[in-house]
C-alpha cells in the first residue's frame, strides 16, 4: 500500500513539476529577465530530478548508484539555480554564484552522493536536509530587498520546512537505536509515501511566489520609467519654453502667465528694439546678439521678481507685471531707458502699455500694447 501510495504520489509531483516547468518555458520566450532564465533550468532540474525517481522504477537496483547521483545533482541544481533567481530579483544586475561554481558543485555533490550514499532512505535525509537547510537559510538570511518579495519568501521558508520534515521522516524510517517507537515509523513511513503530494502543492507556491515577483518588479520598472519620462517630457518642455540667448521664457509660456495675472489684473507692455536690424547690419550678429542679452537683463532688472518678462520673437519682448498700475509701469520704463543709456553701445525701444483689468481679456490687452508700441515707433 506504501509504495502504491508512494508512486502515485510521485507521479503527480512529476506532472505538476512539468507542467511548472512548461510554464516557465513559456514565460522565458515573453521576458529576457535574468531571473526567469534561472527559473527556467531550475524547474526543468527538479522535473528531470523526479523523472530520475521514475527511472528508478523499472531499473532497480542495478542502477541505484548512477541513480543517486543524478538525483542528488538535479536536486541541488534546482535549488541553487532557484536561489540564483531569486538572488537575481533581490540585487538587479548581478549574480549570487558563478555558472561554473554551481556547475563544480553540483557534479562534486552528485558524484560523492552516488559513491557514499548506501539506500533510498539515507538519500532522504541526506537530500532533504541540503535543501531544507540551503532553501531556510537563504529566506531567513534576505536583506533589505527581499521584503518585496514577500510571496517567494513565504515559499522558500515553505518548501526548505517540509523538507526539513521529510528528512527528519527518513530519519525516523532508518533509525535502528529503538530511539522511536514502531506507531511514530508507521506515521514516518506513511508521510513518506505521500509527502510528494505535499511537495507538489508547496512548488505550485513557490512558483507563483517566482511570478509575483517578475510581476512585482517589472511593476516597479515601470513605476520608475514612467517617472523618468515624466521629468524628461518637464525638462524638456521646459526646454522648448525658454528662449536660448537670453534665457527668458518664450511667446509659449504667455497663456499660463495670462492666466495667473487674470483674476487681480496686470499691466501688460510690448517692447520692440529700434533699429535693431542696423545694429546687425553695421557690428554683425555677434554684436546684435549681445544686444538682445544686454536689452534681456535690462528689463528682467529694472521690473520686480515676480514680473513675467518674455521674449516673443525677434527683437520684440514681453512684460506682465501683476496689479502694477500705469505710473509704475511707466516709471520702470523710465529707469529701463536710462540703464540703456549707459555703455558703448546706446540701445533704444519703442515701448506700448495696456492695462488688464480683472477678469479682462489678455488677448485684447496684448493686442493694444503691441498697437501702441507700432503708433509710438512710427511717431519717432
């Protein structure tokens, strides 16, 4: 009845582990994640692992020792490459062993199991105890990182105790010090042949634990490219907001300052440089450049901080100056006049003044500042 019940409970952990292994396949050719390429030879060990039990079936015992060493070294590949997966979505980018460690290490272990190892029982312990103490040490020892992934933690801690269960189960079977008694070996013996029903179940939740992560942390990728572009597509807008010579915003930015200044009202003046076209002309653009720069720094000086001063093209600028009332306004140009006065360089402008009250239309104010500037240009 033991080995009935132990070979049906075998066949269904080989059935579950392929169709895991399957799945893992699958999710390898739609993600190129490290941690899923791990995943993948890990699940197809332990499948290969349990298809080495079947084997063993209809060739024992003449196969035993080749048959414990493939056990053995599928088995601890499974769990190295498992651990190396999760390694990998715990610390992006690197690698808990190298390929050729976990290599060495399994055959090492697979050969010296195969020569030392005397029964099926003594793998048991041997086996289940490696993994139990490989798989609750790795969960138990996680940093910082490994918070975020709860559900494959809970699978380690999981699947490394019912194998610390199973290894003391064999222990039990094998014991011959009369330490147990013969009810307690019955119940070991009994676990035994259906423990890999249990171990089953337990891999269905330590392979959901591998996909919550993936998910979990292509999640958080997104999350953080997703902030990314969005403070590149602000850099950027900011970029195609500023004008480049002079470093004030541009005719694009005018609608958001309408905007603010609408409710209390504001001052709205256009600015056009006189002759400006001369000055190329005559000293070159370099000279013309500086002009506009020197003309830019003028204005943003000689009106309060919180002014919105804007280069709307060419030679022609833009100041909204928030509840400032026409006098104000005027005596600012006064002093801007006079500061352009100064230097090898006399620059003029002709200057237009509109007043937007509350609640007025920007569109109308700007158009009657830029009225007045081409009136008070062809007066001169």
């Amino acid at each position: 009845m033991d080995l009935l019940l132990w070979r049906w409970s075998t066949a269904v952990q080989l059935t579950s582990l392929l169709m895991v292994a399957a799945f893992f396949v699958a999710l390898a050719r739609s993600s190129s994640r490290a941690e899923v390429k791990w995943w993948v030879m890990a699940w197809g060990a332990n499948a290969a692992a349990l298809s080495v039990t079947v084997f063993y079936w209809f060739a024992q015992p003449a196969m035993f020792g080749p048959a414990v060493s493939a056990y053995a070294a599928l088995k601890l590949a499974f769990v190295l490459w498992l651990l190396q997966g999760v390694w990998a979505v715990a610390h992006p980018g690197t690698v808990l062993l190298s390929q050729k460690t976990v290599v060495t290490t399994v055959l090492t272990y697979g050969l010296v199991g195969g020569l030392l190892i005397p029964s099926i029982s003594a793998l048991g312990v041997v086996q289940h105890l490696v993994m139990g103490v490989l798989l609750l040490g790795a969960a138990l020892a996680r940093g910082r990182e490994w918070r975020r992934i709860a559900w494959l933690t809970s699978g380690l801690i999981l699947r490394g105790g019912l194998s610390l269960l199973e290894a003391a189960a064999y222990w039990i079977d094998i014991d011959g010090s009369g330490l147990f008694q013969s009810g307690l070996r019955d119940q070991a013996r009994w676990f035994l042949s259906a423990s890999s029903s249990f171990d089953a179940g337990i891999e269905w939740f330590l392979a959901l634990g591998c996909v919550l992560s993936v998910s979990e942390r292509a999640q958080r990728e997104l999350v953080a490219t997703n902030r990314f572009l969005l403070l590149a597509q602000d850099n950027l807008r900011r970029l195609a907001d500023r004008d480049p010579l002079t470093a004030l915003d541009n005719r694009r930015t005018l609608p958001d300052v309408f905007r603010a200044v609408q409710p209390a009202g504001a001052a709205v003046l256009f600015l056009d440089l006189d002759r400006f076209k001369q000055i190329n002309d005559l000293h070159g653009h370099t000279v013309g450049d500086r002009s506009l720069v020197r003309f830019a720094d003028a204005v943003r000086e000689s009106f309060r901080p919180t002014d919105a001063v804007v280069r709307y093209g060419g030679d022609e600028f833009v100041v909204v100056a928030q509840s400032m009332d026409e006098a104000s306004a005027r005596a600012r140009i006064a002093n801007l006049r006079a500061r352009l006065a100064e230097g090898e360089l006399h620059i003029v402008f002709s200057c237009g003044l509109s007043l937007l009250p509350p609640g007025g239309s920007p569109e109308m104010a700007l158009q009657e500042a830029d009225r007045a500037m081409y009136e008070l240009k062809e007066r001169a």
